[in-house]
C-alpha cells in the first residue's frame, strides 16, 4: 500500500512539484529570515564572545547593554581586586571614537583599550603581526574587515587599497601607527574596531572624569560565579554578570527596544501562512483527483487507518523533500554571503525549529485530505 501511496503522488506531477515548491518556498523563508535574525542578535554581543578568558564583567548598575557605556573610576578596579574569589581583574575601555583617513575623511570607530601589561582583553586571533607589538609607542591593531573596507586608503582615481602594517591613522588628532591585523566578530553597526592599550586608548579618548567602561575579572579554580558576582556587587555596589547572564542582559534590550524581532517575526510567519495555504491547497486538490482511486481501495475492504497512513506517508515524503531544499537553498544562501555585510547564523537548532514548521504544515496540509477520506463512501466508485 505504500508503493500505492507513492505511486497516486508522483503520478499527477504538477500538483506533486506544486507541493514541493510550496514546501521549499516555506522551509527557504523561514530558515533564512530566522538565521538573520540569529546572526544579527550574536552581532550584539560579539566583543563580549570573543573574550573568553575573564568569566565576570563588573560595570555600572545602570549599563544596559554591552554599548551602553557608564564609566567608571579607575579606584573600582582595586575595589574588585581586593574582593575574595577573584583570581585577577583587568581594565577595559570600550568607546566610539572618530579615526581620520588619509584622505581626510572620518569614520567613526569601535575602540578597545586592554590592559598594559597582560593585554588581556586582545583579538585571539591575529592575521598580520603579534599581539605583543601593541606594547610599541602609537600602536594600535585594527580588525580585517574595517582595514579591507571602511578604513581602507581611497585614491582620488576612485580604486581602493586596504590599510595594512606599518600605515598610520589619526584617533581624536593623535597619531596611530597600525602593527597589527586581527580577525574578530563584527559590531552589530559593523564599526571597525580597532585595539591598543588602556592608558593609550584614554589618551585617545575626549578627556572625561572617568573612563574606565568595565572591569574584566576571573575567578578563581572552583569558585561559583553567581556567588562571585553577588560578592562584588554587595562588596562594592556595581553590577557584575558572567560572560553568558551580559551576552543575555545585551540580546535582552535589543528584543525588547527594537523592532527587529517584529519584522523578523512577520517575514517568518509569513513563510509558513504562504507555505500553509500553498501546499494545504494543492494537497487539498490532490486528494479530490484521487478520491475514485481513494474509494476503490476502500470498496476492496481497505481500512480507514491504512488509507489514513497512505496519506501520511505522502505528506512525509513531500514535506522531507521540500524541507531539504529549502534548508539547502538557506545554507548555500549564508555561504554564498559569508563575507558581505549580512549577519547570517545557521545554529542546529534553528534546522530543528524548520524541520517541525515544516512538518506542521504539512499535518495542517494533510487534515483536509484526511477529513475528505474518512468521509468518503465506497459507492462512489460505482457512480457516474
């Protein structure tokens, strides 16, 4: 009966393509606007991803997000030193600061100020140059994407040559000499971000009362971090999270005071009504053309339940290959634009989140098809 089953599907292949396509089309939205969505939430807190060695950052009660900048006095850090559970703790300036280009042009720049003497806080990973030469006078690194594209030397020609070691920058009019190019996760305003020590970064930066933005602490082997971060905010009155509790704190305000879930959430609803009403349609048309075929077998003593199963297995089998191709296209989409602007993260739980929408719908599809058959009388056959 199962060969029956497959053989009434792909007999009528229009309708059987037309299913598919419905399918696919459903599985394709829904798996690209998702993976959008995805990539551009891990965008907000990627500085906080790639650093992996502190396991609590301490900041201002009031900071929301990991932009969200409330400086503090240099003295906090020693107050967090001092705190039992603390292995070390470093400085970090986190700001926006405006870089001119040799062209004389301004862009806007996401500035990182680690620690002087460990550097802890630096790119992991260096494409040109170490990341000890930040301890040279003027040093700074700058990320591969901004030195290939925002930071790059424009000729009055017109063509482009990236910034590389050895070329100098202009940080709020003090000279910066590039000796280094890393690889880091892009901004969510893709900014490119640019590296150097803390005392640097604070010459740099516009001459404030305070400008130390976090403090960067690891705890010491065993210690329980939600304890630790309790400690330092009963111990000093800032507020410290672990790596994981502020990349939460940051993707929580972008949900909550932007409109990007709204719009991402449409376009995904969207996928799955048009995929709904095309592939529920036409499974719909489907059956009432193989209704005679339907009643036959019912008229040889066929059951409900295995004509039920006929059904089934052909929406399974539609639903499996519409979900491959959808997903397929979604993934050859993300890597076809890997090195574009575009934020796009494919996690396997998103594939779990399709395979089940796609899978809805083709149990909402089938239903119709199943009221239809269970009602159908096996006289039918024999009329007309």
């Amino acid at each position: 009966m199962n060969l029956i089953a497959l053989k009434m599907l792909v007999g009528d292949r229009a309708k059987y393509l037309g299913i598919i396509m419905g399918l696919t089309f459903a599985s394709l939205l829904i798996t690209q606007q998702a993976g959008i969505f995805i990539g551009l939430m891990t965008r907000t807190f990627g500085a906080i991803s790639d650093m992996s060695l502190p396991d609590v950052w301490v900041m201002d009660k009031k900071v929301q997000f990991i932009d969200d900048i409330k400086p503090l006095q240099d003295t906090q850090l020693y107050r967090v030193r001092g705190i039992e559970g603390v292995d070390w703790a470093m400085p970090l300036y986190k700001g926006l600061l405006k870089a001119r280009l040799s062209n004389g042009a301004f862009q806007t720049c996401n500035v990182m100020g680690i620690d002087d003497t460990t550097l802890i806080g630096g790119p992991a990973q260096m494409v040109e140059g170490k990341l000890s030469d930040l301890r040279r006078a003027e040093s700074v690194i700058v990320d591969d994407v901004g030195a290939h594209g925002k930071l790059a030397h424009v000729f009055p020609d017109g063509h482009t040559e990236p910034l590389k070691v050895g070329d100098t920058l202009e940080l709020n009019d003090h000279r910066a000499v590039v000796v280094g190019i890393c690889k880091v996760s892009r901004t969510f305003q893709s900014q490119p971000v640019v590296y150097t020590t803390y005392s640097r970064a604070t010459l740099f930066a516009p001459r404030e009362r305070k400008l130390l933005s976090f403090v960067l602490v690891k705890a010491k082997a065993g210690e329980n971090l939600t304890d630790l971060c309790q400690r330092i905010d009963r111990s000093t009155g800032l507020a410290a999270y672990s790596r994981h509790d502020f990349e939460k704190l940051t993707v929580n305000y972008f949900l909550k005071y932007t409109g990007i879930p709204i719009n991402f959430g449409i376009s995904v609803m969207l996928g799955f009504l048009v995929g709904t009403a095309i592939a529920g349609q036409t499974f719909y048309n489907f059956t009432l053309d193989n209704l005679r075929h339907f009643g036959t077998l019912k008229a040889m003593g066929t059951s409900n339940g295995v004509l039920l199963r006929m059904i089934v297995l052909q929406a399974l089998v539609v639903g499996l290959i519409g979900y491959g191709l959808g997903v397929g296209a979604a993934s050859l989409f993300g890597y076809l634009t890997r090195n574009s602007e575009l934020a796009f993260r494919l996690p396997w739980q998103l594939l779990m989140v399709t395979a089940g929408a796609v899978m809805l719908i083709c149990v909402l599809s089938s239903l119709l098809s199943i009221r239809k058959v269970i009602k159908l009388e096996a006289a039918i056959v024999f009329k007309g």
